[in-house]
C-alpha cells in the first residue's frame, strides 16, 4: 500500500476514563458510556472543511467552537456521536423517547423476562402537585404522608409482580404476561445521538419544567459526561443556551420604555400588547407578563407595575 | 390577481365518507382519519415531476403506481399524508412510537387525569408462550384458566386506579401520581405519517410475526383506512410487499438444484451454505433451512431432505 | 354504517384561493402551492389532545398559539403539511436541499432534457463581495460594469447549452450531458414539508445573512403562503422568532451593568469575558463584541466603549 | 473513583489501518475515512441488549448478524457509525444528498474559492443513450468521436473556469460568482452515517441501475471500507441484499405453473396478471414480464412463452 498521512482514531482520554463507569440515576437507574466518535476537536475540523484549506484560521478553536454554537451553526456538532447504555423507569422512557433523532435498542420483555425492579419512592420523595402549573409539582410532603404512601406503592409494585409471575408460571406468553406491569418498571437500552441532538434534548430535560426524573438523568449525561467528552462546546452550551434568555418582539418594546423610565408608557405598551390587563384598576398578569417580570429580573430591572 | 390555471385541493370520497368515525380495536381503542392530504393521483403527479412535462405517459397511472412501488421508488409515496387519532394501551403505544418517522402529539398524564380505562382481556384471549418463537404466542388457555386469569387482571387493575386516585386525592403531583399505573392504561394520540412510512408501518405490524395488539390497529389502519384512501397503492402493496417473497444468494443456489431435480447436489449446497445440518445422519434444520422450506412450499415445492 | 360524528375536511379559503398560482421568483423561477393539510386550528386541536376532553380551554386559539410557539413546544405546529411546487436554478437547490425534514421529487435530468432556462443576472443585480463577512455580499456594481459581466454570462450560459445539445445529438446519454451544465440551470421539484420544519427554514432563510437568491424564495414562501394559511402562527412566528433578540449569559452580565450605569464595570466585564480587547488603550471589538453592540441598540441602549 | 468493569474503546484494526488514505474516485475524486464508531460486534452487542444478560446465547455471533440482516432488524446496525471525506462532482454529489439520513458538511463556495477542479472525461469514457432504458447509457463511443466530445468539453470547462475567475478579479461576491459553474465541479465533504443507512446507500448506488460516477463511489465505500470495517455484516449484506431476489405475489403464481410444467397455464396466469399481452397471436412483454425472465433465469428457467 503506498505512503498516505494516516490518521489516528481521536480519542477523549478523560471520558476513556470512565468508559463502562454506571453512573447511579433515581434508586436503581444508572447511565453509562459504551462507545463515542469525535471531540471538541473534530466540531472544527468539520467546520473547516467548509473554510477550505488555503483559508487562514478564523479564530482559535475555542472561539471557533462557541461561534458556532452561539449562532447556531449546527451541522459541525452533529460530528460527534455518542453510545449511552441506561436504565430507565419505563414512566420516563416514555418522555425520553419522544425525541425521534436517536437510535435505539431497547430490552425486549416479548423476549426476555421483564426486568425484576421498579422505581420505589422513598419518604421523603413525594412531590405536591403545582397550584400555578398544572403540569409541574411544587413542594414535597411531610415524612408522616410520604410514609404511607410509599407503603402503598409498595404494596401495589408487589401486587403486580405477583400476577407476572403468577402468569408466567402459568405459561402465558411474556408478550402477554406483561401487560399490567407498572410503569415504574425498569427497562434498559442502547441510545445513540449526536452531539447537536444530544444538546437539544439536555436542554430541554436539564431544564426546570422537565419532569424531576427525567431531568436527573438529563444532570447526569450533561454533568458527568458531555463536561468530559467536549468541555469546550459544553461551556459554550452554559452560556449560549441554558443560560441564555430570548426577548420576543414584545419583550424588547417594553423593556426599551423601562430602561428610559418611561413606567407609564411602559404600563399602557404592555396592556396595549396584552401582556397584563388592567382590570379596574388593577394589573393583572398574562403568562407573557410574568414571564417578562422573570427576565429583566435577570437585568437587575423590576417591572414598571410593581 | 391576475389569471391563473387553478387546483383544486384533492380530495378522495371514499375517505371523506369515513372522515372522523372511530373504528373500534381491542376492548376499548379505536383509530379514526381527522385528516389527509393526496391520494393515488398525487403519486402520480409527483412521479410525473421526474419526467418532465414534454415526456409522453410512459404508461397508465395504475400500472405506474405498480411500478413505483415495486421498483421501491419510495419518494411519489411520500407526498400523501395522513393524520390519525388514536386509542392504545400505553404497552402498545410503546412499540408503535419506535417508528420514529411520524409527527405525534399524545395525551398528557403530566397536565390532565390519567384516561380511566385500562385494556382488559377478555377469558378466552389468554395465549400461551410459543415454544418455538421466543418471542410469540401461540394458542390459548381454556376458559376455566383464562377466567381465573381475567379475574386476577381485574384485581391489579382496580387496585392500581385505586393507589393512583388515593394520591390524587391526597394532592400528589400527577406526573409522579401516575408512576405504578399498569402498561395496559389507555392512551391518546394523534399520529401523522406519510404514505410511505405508513406502508412500512404495516408491513411489520401487519406481519404475522407482530404482537396480536398492535397488528389488531395495523389491520384496520390498513384494511379499513389506507385502502379506502390510495385503492391502487394498497393493491400494489399486497402484491409486490405483502405477498412478496425475498429468495437470499442461499436459497437461490439451493432452489436451482431443487428445480433440476438435483436432491442429493442440493442437500450438499445446503449443508455447505449451513442451511442444513448432517448430524450422524440426520438432517437437522438450521433457521435458515427452516426458512427455505417455508418458502419453496409456496411454490409447489418441497425441500430435498423431506 | 352506524351513526358518528363526521368531520370535514379541514380547509383554508385564503390558501385555497391561490392553490396553483405561480408566485414569480428571480428571473425564471416560481413557487406555487399544490396542497396542503392543516390550518391554525389544527394546531390548537392537536395541543388540546395533550390537555384531555376535560380540561377547561387554557385560553383563546390565538393566545394558546402565541404561547406554543413562544416557548418551542414544537410538535403541533407538524400536524399542518404543504406541498409546494418550486423551480429554482441548482445553486440554490443545493443550498435548499440542506434541509433534510423535508419530503422532495425532483425533475431528472437523467430520463429527461434538462430545462432550456438558466438563471440570468441584469446589469444592476451584480453584487460586491462583502469586505466584513467573508461569505457575504454588499452593495451593488455600477451597470457599466455590470453590463459587461452579464454580457459574458450570457456568452457562457449559450454555451454551455451549445456543447449540451452537441452532446444529445450525437447520442450521448443524458446523465452525461448534463455533466457541465452551469449550477444555474433551472430545476423544479415538489416539496412537501410540515409548518415547524417550514418555519426552521424560513427563520434561517427569510435571515439577511441568508444568500440573497434563496431569501428570495423564503420572502415569498413566508410572506405570500405562509401568512395566508395560518395567519395567526405567522404573526406569532414574526414576534416570537423572527424579530426575537437572544441575550447569551455574556450578554446579560454586561448589560446589567449597562442599565447601572456602570460604563467602567461593563468595559471590565466584557474584557473578561474576551468581547472586547483592549490593546494598548483602545478597545478592539470581537465578533462577539460588535454582535452585543446591535442587541443593545435594539434596547436603545449604546456600549460603553463608544 | 470506585472501581467498575472499565470498558475499552472498539477498534477494527483492519480499518485503522487505512485511517486517512485517500481511495481515488474518477479522475479527481476520492473517499478517504476520517473516524468511525463500532464493529460486528457492536451489532451484536446491541441486539443482545433485547435479549437480556441471563438469556443463551441465541446463536453464534456471525449467525446473529446474519439473522438480523436476513431479517431486516435494522435498529442494531444503526448502532455502528463512519465519518468519510469525500471529493465528489456536485453532479454526482446532487444524488449522493438526496439520502436524508446523513450528518453533512460541505466545503463552502460563499466562504471559499470553489475548488479549482472539474471532472473530466477521457475519450474512451463517453456513454451512449440507452435505448430500452430512458435513464441509462448503454455502451461507449468510439474514441474518434470521444476525442472531440472531450476536447469541447475542455473547452466549456475551461471558459466557465475564466469567467469565474473574472468575476472573481472584479470583486463580484463568491456567492454570485459561482452561479455559473458547470455541474462536473468537484466539492468535497465531510459525510457521516450510520450502518444501516450506509447499506441502503450502498444497495440502491452500487446497483447496476446507478449512474456509473455514483457507483463508482459506493463500489469503493463498499468493497474497500465496508469490507473492512465489518467483514460479516458486509457478507451478509452481499447474501441476503445484494444478491438476492424478491418475488412478487404475481411472479410466485405464474413461476409455481412454470414449475409444474404447465406452460400454457403459465401463459394464461401471465396474461391475466398483464405481465405480458397476447398481441394477436404474438406474446409482448410489459416491463414485469421481463423482469420475471430475468429473475427465473437466475433459477435456471425459461419463461414458458420463450
């Protein structure tokens, strides 16, 4: 074979470090590395392809990286690929595989018995259901409530697997005999994403409206293991995206008004805009109302109404 | 506006007449058409888009679709599409949402109340594991089994809508209250696919190797719905999709000598491709070899070593 | 047929009204809508499916739309479909076809004769390679030069169409010899594609960064079929994502010092936090920097530095 | 950090070996491997996700893989992953972008000088129009008649190549002055897939049906990477895809007569299914009648109207 410039495989060695590692999610899930292709170095290296190679280096990688993210320049990141094994309460699955960019293999229990576990709650764990968000929960309950109610739940979770044996025993078909397992049911499976989706779905699952157990194993992939494989493009996602804040139209004209003083003006914009409504006298907050008095807290601003 | 030659949105009767009305599945699903867009004619339309106006016919529009469909020119196919509601049991709707081409809007048990409905069997629906197909059934129970069977199923249904309303009442959050709800519990969806993705759909769920439940909302997708809406199509898909049969290299070498009459030269070829195994004399069957001898049977012919 | 609750084909007068009309762009090309499925009321419909028969309305059709797309909840907005028919000269197919959510047939000039028009650019369209953006372009040549230029476009366009028909008089087969056609020779395609993917394109194509040639096709597809068929997802798509302003967690600590009054702080800051450089007494500005200028300036506001 | 069963990264030492080795393609082109993810025994691996840790082994490893492919599970194949470099015609690369399920990025021509190479044709290289198959060529020119074809198109090539870098030289924007370059431009790119998608690239482009530029790529992909990367899944892709044959409902029907010997029966069943027409006494083939000649002649049959 004649002489050419061989490359090497690119390899992470901080995230060769944990490869195989089951990083513990909820009471008996866990999330770990099998496989990956690509590093923060190769989100360049792709992004250069476009550039040519006369072109002289734009910017540092480090700038390179964060500009492409910053702006949305997606197809670089979709370089990377990553091979996560977990197990799931199957509840959670059911969100988690909502996003349809992945791929996926999954444990079968038409195949297999299904797996002897499900997601208990301890005590201390039960979560009041949200007065203002009708799909959010707020607050937990005292030890004392909890207490009971993680008796029944166990009480039920034993039930159940009863009647899968029960069935099973009797020579019911598996695909069959699963039917009435709970949600709670732990399930295992392959997922495979780039780096672009994986980044998507952290960002919706790492935020505060996703589902508590959703959002550990989100805290999990992104914290321990998106920080190791790309540490650059992982800052750049801090700042660009989860802690970034979007102004709608809307937002920037009112806000304009605050930043001169002009309270009054501000006040009839926002009404005009239907962000609040002045009800005989009194302000009252749309959704986009709040949430406008949520982000320019952020800007050390408090709405003109307050 | 000026003068322009005008379209008429298409529209397929056959289709309209069935717009909305829900065709049971199992004891309490259904699946319904809210809507659709193409019919066989828009196959052929978008099919017509290759060839260029000046192009003569290059044949009957039926005799195209045919073609298209089995020459697996998929794109034509792509251009209908059809959104479903749908009534499942959550353990269905598990396997139906790993076809990751459609659109899907599901039923909230974060926002609203779980749906109050769990899938029941009915005495004489209790299959038995297949001994063969580790992943199948085969067969069912006698009613004096299967109605202790059905009994039971009740119990742990009542029981976990009795755990689930306790903590609603209770005030737990319905996103974690829903945790030990069995997979048998109903849920809600719309679900658009276009055509193409939907033949794909039903050529594995149709299949018989595909779980009872879901093939039962295969067929009447199929038999009731994709064969009012494109009749050709579906008439193409029987033929060349359906009731095709894939002969591997294998099976080729193998049904050549069969043909010639060759037993002894085609038993070799077998045992050499692994299809077969000699074992002390005796032909022992591979999958493969199982495979084969299903297949020739469907053209009159029996395998070499029976 | 028992009795059930029919529904009708869901229809859009104003988009019904234009279905067939071919919408000029560029020299030769045109966008013409040939069906479509869906309108602003399917996207409501398929929300509430999330929210259960129950549930009281969460607000008006309008407010509820406004609210999905503020806040990305993106899977109703794939429940309305549209199927253009698009002719378009290749270079910008090529861009065009990057996105990959879309369903496509093209024109082949592989069965037929390529299309006899090739995109012409006028004496007063010749644009100056932009000397900030290395991919971008900026003002316009003065028409003696650019006579000259689309003298001698005419001239290669002529012959590249002299050595193609050359070729297909002699007998070389078409795949072939279209070889050296120019990249502006018109294609026409159907393109079919559901309202949230629709949007990603225009939000990325309707974008001043956008080459000039498809931003053209995005203006018409946005402003002349888009607004017609789901008016109100228009306008919220204009306030919400169009003229929305992304502020990065750089951003927001620099302008919270802004709004203080801090000009010191802020200049500090932005130094830290490489958007700006000061070399040796002068501040520099990075991309970054000159992109925090434009943001701020939305807000009336201008950088400290200046 | 406690310890676990640390993983290794899966190589392939045969394809380590041509890491960046530029397989040419054409007479400028070429295909090289930048990374990849996986092996056969990744698919494995994955497939035994399904079957759970306590389950036999179902087969030997080379038999799973066989099975998987026999039997189109495809989700454990997706599970391997390649990243190529390639350098492509935009001709050939307008098809190659056509399969949706790759990661892309392309050398940019706004950013970039367009890549100072066109393909050429040699004089013995020049195909004629076929003519059974209106999209084919069947059969080369002469070499009198090839040298002239070659020498015009050195012609239009290099014309298009001046006027570029005239526009160029004026300061015309890049974006607007490569509107006129001919289709046989070379563009290169970075392409990644998965391997399921990659071998349904391969089996649609290195069928004899595919444009020879095309073909030629994936005859590379295919025998120089594939083969090496995963020599059993490549294997058995030839056995059960490449090579094998699908028979339609209506080829099984009149084969099973052909079979018996029962030609006149066959004629019958052949006219009644329209595979062919009894044209006052002279049997013609419709374009399914051939194919069934084909197909039964790699049976080692005649067609009974032969």
């Amino acid at each position: 074979m004649e002489q050419f410039e061989k490359l090497d495989k690119i390899k992470v060695d901080a995230l060769d470090e944990i490869l195989g590692k089951k990083f513990p999610v909820l009471d008996d899930g866990f999330v770990r590395v099998i496989d990956y292709m690509g590093s923060d170095e190769s989100i360049v290296q792709a992004a250069r392809v476009s550039y040519g190679k006369g072109t002289k280096k734009i910017s540092e990688d480090r700038g390179l990286i964060r500009y492409l993210l910053r702006n949305r320049h997606t197809t670089p990141f979709e370089m990377c690929e990553i091979k996560l094994h977990v197990r799931v309460p199957m509840d959670t699955w059911r969100q988690w595989i909502r996003h349809r960019t992945a791929n996926v293999n999954e444990y079968s229990t038409r195949y297999s018995l299904a797996i002897d576990s499900s997601q208990r709650t301890k005590i201390d764990e039960w979560r009041m259901q949200s007065k203002d968000n009708k799909q959010g929960s707020e607050g937990f309950f005292p030890i004392e409530i909890g207490s009971k109610l993680s008796e029944r739940e166990e009480e039920l979770q034993n039930f159940a697997r009863e009647i899968y044996n029960e069935r099973l025993n009797l020579g019911v078909a598996r695909e069959q005999a699963r039917k009435d397992l709970p949600l709670s049911t732990y399930t295992e499976a392959y997922w495979k994403i780039d780096l672009h989706n994986l980044l998507n779905f952290l960002a919706l699952r790492m935020d505060n409206h996703a589902q508590f157990e959703i959002r550990s194993y989100a805290n999990v992939i992104g914290n321990e293991i998106v920080s190791r494989w790309v540490p650059i493009a992982w800052q750049a996602f801090q700042d660009y995206r989860m802690n970034s804040m979007e102004l709608s139209a809307l937002d920037i004209e009112v806000l304009k008004l605050v930043i001169q003083n002009e309270n009054n003006k501000a006040i009839e914009k926002a009404i005009e805009l239907k962000m609040i409504k002045n009800d005989e006298g009194k302000i009252k907050l749309n959704r986009e109302g709040k949430e406008f008095e949520e982000k320019i807290s952020r800007l050390g601003l408090k709405a003109p109404w307050i």
